[in-house]
C-alpha cells in the first residue's frame, strides 16, 4: 500500500479536489493507497473539509495540527503516522503533477527506494525569488556535500527510508536535505512545475529567509569557519605591512607603527573565536546526534557463524 502524505494550511479551495484527483489516478492505475492530510494549523474550513472527506472516503485520513507549526513538522507527522510500504509526499494546490506518482510507483516496485521528482522548470516565480532560491542552493551545496539543486518535496520513499528519518533525532529537521541524506537506492524524475490550482502561497519572504537560515546552519560549518579565515587573512596583513613599515623605518621614512598592531591583535582574536567555533561546531554536530551509518541490505544472517 502506498501512503500519500498532504501537508495543507489554508487550503479549503484545494482540499476536495485534490483528493478526487488524487484517488482518481490511484484508482485507474490500480494502485492500493491511503491519503493523509496533514492539516497544519489552518484558520479556515480545511479540517472540516477533511474529516468530511474522512467520512466519506475510506482512502482519506487526517491529522491537525494544534496551530501552524510550519510545513517541514506537517511532512514529519505524516511520515510518522503513515501505513503505507511506501509514502510520497506531495503538496495540496497540484502544483506538484499528482499524475507522476504512477511512474514513481512503479520504480519503487522496480526496487529504488527514493524517488525523487525535480523540477526541470521553476514555474512562475518572481526573479527575486529565482535568486535566492538559486543562491542557497548555491551556498548548500558549495558547504556541504548534499546534491538537492532543483529538489522540491515531491518525492516517494520506501518505508525503510520512512523508518530512518522517524527515527532522526534532531529537532530542526530541513526534509529535502535529509531525504537525500539517507541514501539509499534513488531514482530522479523530472517535472514542470503546474500553476496553483487555487488560492495563494502560504509562504512568505520572512518565513523563506528563516527557513534557508535554519537549513543553511543545520547542514554546514561554513559560516563558522569564515572567521578563522578573516582572521588569518589580517594576520598575513599585520606581517605584510609590519615588514614594510621596518623597513621604511630603517629608510629614515617615520612610521607610528600603530596599524600593524591592531591588525594583529584582531587576528588573534579572530583565530581564537574561530578556535572556538570549531569546537561548538563539533558540538553541534554531536547534538544533531544522527547516526553515523544506515544499513540498506545485508547478508549477516545468510551465512551464519561457524560452529
Ligand atoms: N504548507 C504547510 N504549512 C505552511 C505553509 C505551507 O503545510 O506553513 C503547505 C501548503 O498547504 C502546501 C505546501 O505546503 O500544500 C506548499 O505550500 P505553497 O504552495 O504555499 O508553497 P509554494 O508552492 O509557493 O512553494
Ligand atoms: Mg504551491
């Protein structure tokens, strides 16, 4: 059974015909599956529109939030409440194609255990958006050894995969890096991203910027590291420009000499500050406290120990 995971706030509009889609193109391809909204807090009639909807159709579960915890706890929760052998995640307004599940399906039955649909195109989105969305994706990739350019949240994963990020203790949890930080057999298709089928995004610029913010921190050390170098850069300016000043001195040219000395006495601290970072960031990864290994197959129990 494949589990369909739906993070909703506000969506009212989108609610009844999504499922419809959904259960439509699940039904036609024969594909045994359960949906489950996951309502995030919303101040509209969303929850009511699902437990309707609950009660009408045996496929549609649901789960609300007590208030708008943010659509990275809604995937969370669905992945910790699905029954599914396998669960895809997909967003309310169909600007996700529901239709590329089937292919998703059918390579999770071919053996991959993420498939992963990326977007070929962005859709409409303002230039401004295009640039920050393609400079922390810059940045995340630059810093950290995870691939999730042109990622998004549409994806399918195994129920082995589901297990792993369950059991993920951390806290501030950023799905789209995570998911390929698992590993695991993954598949990739592409997508055009559709127009919202109704009402408007629920994201706005301060919750992008805290989001890549919170993403960026949990998944590299960069911005720790870069005072470390700020400070061996003014050390090599304090030497440079000391040697210079000695030697105009010697010239007879007068120097006061006074630069040389702040400039080393700031890329002691800074090396000391970036001493100390380097210390918390090794603390920070060990708080993370995610495992240092997932185990996908095994041959342990086949061969057996000697007698
Ligand atoms: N969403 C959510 N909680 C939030 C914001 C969004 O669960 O705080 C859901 C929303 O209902 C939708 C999905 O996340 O199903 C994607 O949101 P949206 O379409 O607004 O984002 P965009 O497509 O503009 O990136
Ligand atoms: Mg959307």
């Amino acid at each position: 059974m494949m589990s369909i995971i739906i993070p909703a706030y506000n969506e009212e509009e989108n609610i009844e015909m999504t499922a419809s889609v959904i259960s439509g193109i699940m039904e036609e391809n024969k594909i045994p599956c359960e949906i489950l909204f996951v309502d995030d807090g919303s101040k509209d009639r969303t929850w009511e529109l699902i437990e309707k909807l609950a009660g009408t159709n045996p496929f549609v579960r649901g789960l609300k939030f007590s208030r708008n915890f943010g659509k990275e706890g809604a995937i969370f929760a669905g992945l910790k409440h699905c029954r599914g052998d396998c669960a895809a995640v997909i967003d309310c307004d169909l600007q996700h194609p529901p239709q590329l599940m089937v292919q998703m399906y059918g390579l999770w039955q071919q053996g991959y255990k993420v498939v992963e649909a990326v977007k070929a195109s962005r859709g409409k989105e303002s230039f401004l958006y295009k640039f920050f969305a393609k400079s922390f994706y810059g940045l995340m990739e630059g810093s950290s050894n995870i691939k999730i350019k042109g990622g998004s949240d549409y994806k399918l994963m195994d129920r082995q995969v589901i297990d792993a990020l369950n059991e993920l203790p951390e806290r501030i949890t950023f799905y789209r890096a995570l998911s390929s930080w698992v590993g695991f057999k993954t598949a990739q298709l592409e997508f055009d991203v559709a127009p919202r089928n109704a009402g408007t995004t629920k994201w706005n610029f301060k919750k992008l910027f805290k989001f890549a913010l919170a993403n960026l921190t949990s998944f590299t050390n960069a911005p720790l590291h870069f005072i470390t170098v700020m400070g061996i850069i003014s050390f090599i300016a304090a030497v440079v420009l000391g040697i210079f000043q000695i030697v105009l001195a010697c010239r007879g040219v007068p120097q006061n000499g006074i630069l040389p000395v702040i400039l080393l006495v700031d890329s002691v601290i800074m090396i000391g500050l970036g001493i100390i970072g380097y210390y918390m960031s090794k603390i920070y990864e060990e708080i993370k406290g995610r495992p240092r290994y997932l185990v996908c197959m095994d041959t342990l129990d086949k061969k057996g120990a000697a007698k």
